[in-house]
C-alpha cells in the first residue's frame, strides 16, 4: 500500500475500533491495481452520517442526504459515504431515495462497472465480488450486473463507459457497447454540465481517438450539445495525430474539423455551457491557427496573441499540416520575446499624455493613436520611448498638414 492510502488508514482504524466496517472503494482502488497516480481515496463504511459525526470532531456535510460526510483528519479531508442501496431512479440519473445498509456486497453491487466495485480494507487485503481483477487484468469496461438496467438507471454512465476507454486505454465488453448503443437516447436527460464533464475527460486521455472512434461508430454525437450529424467531420478529426494537445486545443481542433463560420464558434461553445474564460482562449486559438495556415506570423499577429496563444496555435498548425518537426514552436515563441513590447501596458505612453500633447479631450481617436503607435514599435519605425514617440506623433501630424 502506498499513498495517499497510507495517511488514510488511521481513519479506517478509527472506525473499525468503533465497530465499524470501512474500506477504500472507486477509482482510487482501480487505480492503485492500474499503478497510476492517486490524488485521493474515497472510503465506505457501514458507519451512518451520524455515527460517523460522532465519532469524528471535525466534519462537513457534503452530501449527507446520500450518506457522504466529509471528514478532517489531521489536516486532511476524506469523504466517507454509508455502504447504501439505491431506491428508483428518476430522471435516469439519481435515485429517488437511498438506504443506508451494514452489507459492503450490496453497496458494491449498485456500482457502475467491476473495475469499480473493489474495496481494499487497511491491511491491503482486496474484496472483489464482482471480478474487477480480472476486468482490469484484461482490459475490459463491464458493468456490474445486467448493463441494460445500469444505463437505464443513471445514463450518464454511457459517458464514463467511453471516457474511460480514453483514460485507459480499456475495451467496452461486447454486452455493455450493445447496451449503450441501444439505450444512448436516454443522454437527452443528462445535464450538459455533466456531458461537458466527461467529454472534457475523454478529449484529455491518452487513447482519446478510439473513444471518439466508438463514439462515431454508436451515433453518440446525436445526442451531444451541436454536434447531431457531425460523424464526418468527427472522422476527419480521428485522421489526425493529436498526441500532445492540451483540452483547450482539442476543443480548437474540434472546431476547425466542424468547419463552422466564425460567427457560429461562440454559440456552439455557449451550448456547452462553456465558460467565457475558456470560450475566448479556444476561440483565439482556433483564429490564429486559421491564420497560421494562411501565412506565417506577423509581428502584430506575435504581439496580439501573446505567449500561450502562439504556444497553441502553432501546436495545431504542426499537427494540421502533419508536420512531427517542433522547432517552429521555440522559433516564433523566440521572435515574441523579442518583440519591443508585450502589451499596451508596456508603451511609455498613455491616452492622458495624447490629450496634453494636443490638447484634445477624449475619443476614439486616442484608441486609434495608440493603435498606431504600437504598429510603429512592433516594426521598428520608432522606439519605445516617450519623447522619441511625441517627436513622431507630431511629425506625423505635420506631414499631414
């Protein structure tokens, strides 16, 4: 055993010396057995949220309702949920009412897929009633029990099914893809927040092509926010070798595939409930990468998209044009760092000294100057200095005259 189990294990004592049941469960045990990275553990127990309140002095009610307190433990925080069995599901996505129960065999058995239904108890010791061992040994994404009833219970594990094959690199076992193939019209009760969260998942794993494979070939796409009928540009996408791309560029280069005009691209991430932050960085990439196709980088092009733009931009430009060479990427990152400045914060003037100097009162035409000032630095007509720029400003002005 290692961590963050480790740092856990007096919490499971603490319940066990109160004559408690409680093992680690879920994704933390699934990947101690894969040997991935652990960021957390969640514990059961057969403990209830009260019992587990009293026994411990510092909680948080996070979810009692369906039997998860969160725990502070010297210094550290852990969800413990009551081993329960869930009522009817309603809206194919929560149960109407949960029981809490004593038996870790029943609450492991309303779990999603095997490879998720195993509990480790503190001494290491494995409790795997339903073969998650073996589905892990071999690769394969298998619900728990019949997958007909899984799906129609909560939908949204359609969408784990085929993130995990991303994430993974697993197979979906042949019942588990017949079933989700047959029940994906039950994706229309899924809040999009919750499809965005698991299309997110699956656009960052390592074997994203295959998930979006299984996806093009089920009809999936129909029932995700824009992207009815797309199949085709989907395929265009998998032709692609998008290893390396970060989730905003996998959104960009899922834009690019989908050919939308320009005027489309915000509406289309609105759907998603896609965050403005997000929403105006996937759209500069997906601008500058058009634009990078067209030519190469202009200065003002350097100066307008700024380090991590033209980081991205480039990155779909190599992959778009198959291109395995990156030392394009350091060679323009290194032209943007010589560039005089950065942003119009770094010009040594500013719209007051433009009103002194002319002795004007505000407008637009401050904007339009300083647009011009910045266009005179990035190609070097003038440096970035506030007298050399009075001095041009003025010549200008005389020229004009």
């Amino acid at each position: 055993m290692k961590e963050p189990f480790l740092s856990a294990v007096p919490v499971l004592k603490h319940l066990e010396d109160a004559g408690f049941e409680a093992y680690f469960v879920g994704g933390s045990v699934r990947d101690y057995l894969l040997n991935k990275p652990i960021s957390d553990v969640d514990i059961a127990t057969s403990a209830t949220p009260m019992e587990v309140k009293q026994l411990f002095s510092k909680t948080v009610d996070i979810g009692i309702e369906h039997g998860t307190v969160l725990v502070l433990y010297q210094k550290k925080s852990y969800e413990l949920t009551t081993f329960r069995t869930d009522g009817e599901y309603i809206d194919h996505r929560r149960p109407a009412e949960v029981s809490f129960i004593r038996n870790l065999y029943d609450d492991l058995k309303r779990r999603d897929f095997t490879m998720n239904a195993i509990a480790m108890d503190r001494s290491g010791t494995l409790h795997d009633p339903f073969n998650g061992q073996q589905a892990i040994k071999e690769k394969i994404i298998q619900t728990v029990g019949h997958a007909k009833d899984r799906f129609q219970e909560d939908a949204l594990r359609m969408m784990r099914a085929v993130r995990f094959v991303s994430q993974l690199s697993f197979e979906i076992e042949k019942e588990t893809l017949e079933a989700l193939k047959s029940n994906l019209p039950l994706l229309r009760e899924i809040a999009i927040e919750r499809k965005k969260a698991e299309f997110e998942k699956l656009l960052s794993g390592n074997n994203r092509k295959k998930a979006m494979g299984i996806m093009t070939q089920t009809n999936f796409f129909s029932y995700l926010p824009g992207l009815a009928n797309q199949e085709k540009h989907f395929e265009q996408l998998l032709s692609y070798d998008c290893e390396g791309l970060n989730l905003m560029e996998m959104w960009s280069m899922v834009l690019y595939c989908l050919k939308l005009p320009e005027k489309s691209v915000e509406p289309f991430l609105r759907k998603w409930r896609m965050a403005v932050k997000d929403m105006k960085e996937i759209q500069s990439i997906l601008y500058y990468t058009i634009t990078r196709l067209k030519q190469e980088w202009t200065v003002y092009d350097l100066y307008s998209a700024g380090k991590n733009i033209i980081h991205s931009s480039e990155k779909l430009y190599l992959v778009l044009k198959g291109i395995s060479e990156k030392e394009s990427i350091s060679y323009w990152l290194d032209r943007y760092e010589q560039l005089p400045i950065k942003a119009r914060t770094d010009l040594a003037v500013d719209g007051s000294d433009l009103m002194m100097w002319f002795d004007k009162s505000g407008g637009s035409w401050i904007k339009e100057t300083l647009l011009k000032i910045e266009a005179a630095i990035l190609e070097e007509k003038i440096v970035n200095d506030k007298q050399h720029i009075k001095e041009w400003l003025k010549d200008c002005s005389r020229k004009q005259d």
